[in-house]
C-alpha cells in the first residue's frame, strides 16, 4: 500500500509540473464549479494568483456578462464540448480577460464529475487591433517633416510624388527614422485621408495572430474583420515586411492582385479597397535574395521606393530635431526650456545616432522628465547612461560610480536596469532569447522592457 501511494504521489508531480510547463491555460473544476486545476499559463492570462481562485467558485472570482455567461460552467449544464469559442470577462480586479476556449466536460462512469477549459490568450491581441485606432489620428502632412538635408528633402519629395498616386509604398530605414511618420504622412496628404490609416508590426507575432489581425477570422458564425476590412478606403502600414512568414506573403500577394481575401478559417472572398504602404530596416534586394522577401511580393511593393537615411547621415538635421523634441517637452512637462548648450551641441553633433532620430527623442525627454527651473539642458542634465556613450574617459564610462549628481533613487535603478540589459543584449548578439535566459526573465518580460525603455540594436 505505502508502494503505491508513493508511485500515486510521484505521478501527481509529475502531472503538477506537466500542467504549468504547458503554454496554456488549464482552468478546471468540480461539479459544483469550484476550481480544482488551475495552472501557471492560466494564472498569467487573468492576472490572478492561485490562492484567488483554487477551491472557490469561479462565479465567487470571475464576472461574466449575461449574454456570454462562463463556458466552464455551460459545459457542466449541458454536458457538451464548447469549442473555439471567445469570450470576455473580468478578472476579481475589474480588468478585462479575452480567451478563446476548448471547454470539454469531464466524466466518470457516464456521469459528468467537472469540466476543464482550453484557453488561448487574445487579450492582448485585441488590445493591438486597438492600437491601430490610436494610430490613425489625423493632422500630420509632409509639411511637418524636419528636415534641411538633401537625403530628407529627396524622400520627401518622393513622398509628395507618392500621396497623389495609389500605388504601393516601400519604406526603407534603420529603425528609428522615421518611416511610420512619412507613412501617415503619405497617407494625410492622399485622397484617402478620411478614411482609417492603420498600422501593425510585423515582427515577432505568431502567424496565427498575424493572419487574425490582417485578414480576419470567422469563428462560429462570429466574425472578426481584420486591419484590411477596418481600413477600408483608407491606408495600412505593415512595418518589417520581410518578418512576415512567407504563407502569408503569398496571401497577401494574391490580396494585392485580385484585391479580396478569406478570413481565417473563413470560406467567402472578401473585398477591401485599401492603399498598402511597407516597410522594411534592411535592404529589401538581400531579403529576396536570402529568401525572406518573396520576389514577386516585392515588385508589387515598391512601386514607389523612399529611403530615409539614417540621422548619423544627415548631420545637419540634428539640432533642428532637438529644438522640436525641446518645445514638444515644454508642452509636456510644462517647461520653458531655450535649447542645448554649445557642449551638448558638439555632443550631440558628434554621436552617432545609433537609434536614430528616436533616441534623439528619447535622449531629450528623459532629459526634461527632470528638469525643473533650468532653461538650458546642459551635459549634467542628460541621463548618465546617455552621457556614458559620450566620453570615452574611462572614469565615466561606468555611471555606476559617477557622482558628478545625485539622482532620484527610481530614476537612478532604471538607468542602472537600461545599462544591464543593453550589455546583456550586447554580449548576446542581440538573441533575445539568450538574453532572457541570462537575466531570468521570460522572453515576453525582456520584449517588454526593450519596448519601453526603447533599446535599439547598436
């Protein structure tokens, strides 16, 4: 008896560590609806700890809106499977969760004894289609665009020659400048400026999620239109086309051709009248060639072609950039800031930009973030792992020991944890994966901080 107790004990470990490795989520109960399994993915999508939910109610934790009552519970009433289908509800915090769910019921000598729920994650999927919404405010024309260098004056130019065409777009630039700018430009100064300009990246999403926010999904009989169908009449920008996966280049390919599509999992052709405009950080010839751009998709692309050169390139752009993000943070921070000393001009003048004229941005918010009654941002108010890229003094490449100012203890840790991951991306050649591991964080927690905190590849 003690020999199988303890085999029966190895087995539920087993099953227990089975259950949270599982990329997703695992909500059971009993048949009185009280949770029995609950498991680490699932506890990621609601937001909630264990001890919230394990042995209560589900109705006890969760709120659910009449007309989509909890799926869970549904199988445990009818007895029958609940398959793809989505819903919504609110978390014991108020915040609203979005799965879409496998829900079986379980039973036992032909009697139903609990239910367990599949569930897929699409919160933040809908929070990205929402995204594009906030994406498509109107107001910015060519006109806005800063920029006295002849590179910028071209793409500009070709720009203007592009809004009062159709055709395609292909944008290409380092990350950082500027292509979704000129984009919503093109768009605002075309015919189609009052319709939707909408734009989504195209990089490290799952082609299940790309396909969804592109072309649509029909899901029993609920429909879901895509960035396509929203923007009918209008504009989609597609950053980094080349990470596309290469089904869905041909899908798109044939969508530029014949001008309809199927949603996913859908059977009807759909028809969008919609301008495309793409861009791409490398050189879109290697891609083809490397065969991560279809050739075909390509030519269809770059009917009109517009480089923007890097900030590095256009030297001369640099302090009238800075003089616009300098007003912009007056306006934020409710400033009165004058502009750069003559040393932070030569500074700036003779970095190289890595980020482009998004770190400009970023160098120069995070400066005036704080500020207080100077009217002149000086070398001391620039942050320290920004002044540590400026000298190659050794003694004050390391801002860990740099005491020339006492920073906020907050703002002091976050410029330390910019620092860290930036060496640690460094070391690992940028894999973020690698990186993660090294640090001990989950890759969507590294992808996060990046995002905000801005980390570019250098």
């Amino acid at each position: 008896m003690l020999i199988v107790n303890r085999e029966m004990e190895t087995l539920l470990s087993m099953y227990e560590q089975i259950l949270e490795m599982i990329d997703l989520g695992i909500h059971a109960v009993d048949q009185h609806g009280k949770t029995v399994i609950y498991n680490r993915k699932m506890r990621e999508i609601e937001g909630m700890d264990v001890e919230d939910v394990l042995d209560k109610n589900i109705l006890d934790v969760f709120r659910f809106h009449p007309e989509q009552p909890s799926t869970l519970l549904e199988a445990l009433r009818t007895g029958e499977s609940i398959l793809n289908k989505q819903q919504t509800y609110f978390n014991n915090k108020g915040q609203a969760v979005t799965t879409v769910n496998q829900t079986y019921p379980l039973r036992k000598d032909g009697r139903i004894i609990g239910a367990v729920e599949i569930a897929k994650d699409v919160t933040k999927f809908r929070k990205l289609i929402a995204e594009q919404y906030q994406r498509s405010e109107p107001g910015r024309t060519l006109a806005d665009i800063i920029g006295q260098s002849e590179a910028m004056q071209t793409a500009v130019r070709l720009a203007r020659h592009a809004a009062r065409s159709d055709a395609p777009v292909l944008l290409i630039g380092e990350k950082g400048t500027g292509k979704d700018l000129l984009a919503s430009c093109i768009h605002y100064e075309s015919e189609r400026r009052a319709k939707p300009f909408l734009a989504q990246t195209c990089l490290s999403l799952p082609d299940d999620w790309l396909e969804t926010m592109l072309f649509g999904s029909e899901a029993n009989g609920e429909i879901q239109p895509g960035l396509f169908e929203q923007a009918n009449g209008g504009t989609v920008l597609l950053d980094d086309i080349d990470s596309l996966s290469l089904p869905l280049q041909q899908k798109l390919a044939r969508f530029l051709q014949e001008k309809q599509f199927v949603r996913a999992q859908g059977h009807e052709p759909v028809r969008a009248d919609v301008r495309l405009i793409t861009s791409t950080s490398g050189d879109p010839i290697d891609a083809v060639q490397t065969g991560e751009l279809l050739k075909p998709l390509y030519y269809q692309l770059a009917v009109h072609c517009i480089v923007l050169p890097p900030l590095r390139e256009r030297r001369e752009d640099i302090l009238p950039l800075a003089a616009h993000f300098i007003r912009q943070g007056n306006e934020r921070y409710g400033l009165t800031v004058e502009g750069l000393d003559e040393d932070v001009q030569e500074a700036f003048l003779a970095y190289r930009w890595p980020g482009n004229v998004r770190e400009l941005e970023a160098v120069i918010f995070k400066t005036m973030e704080t500020m207080e009654q100077d009217t002149v941002i000086t070398l001391a108010h620039l942050p320290a792992y920004f002044r540590a890229k400026l000298t190659p003094d050794e003694a004050k490449t390391d801002f860990l020991f740099d005491t020339d100012d006492i920073l906020p203890l907050d703002r002091y840790m976050e410029e330390v944890e910019i620092y860290y991951i930036r060496k640690a991306l460094q070391h690992h050649g940028f894999n973020i994966t690698k990186t993660a591991k090294a640090l001990g964080l989950s890759r969507q927690n590294l992808q996060y901080r990046i995002r905000k905190y801005q980390i570019d590849k250098e």
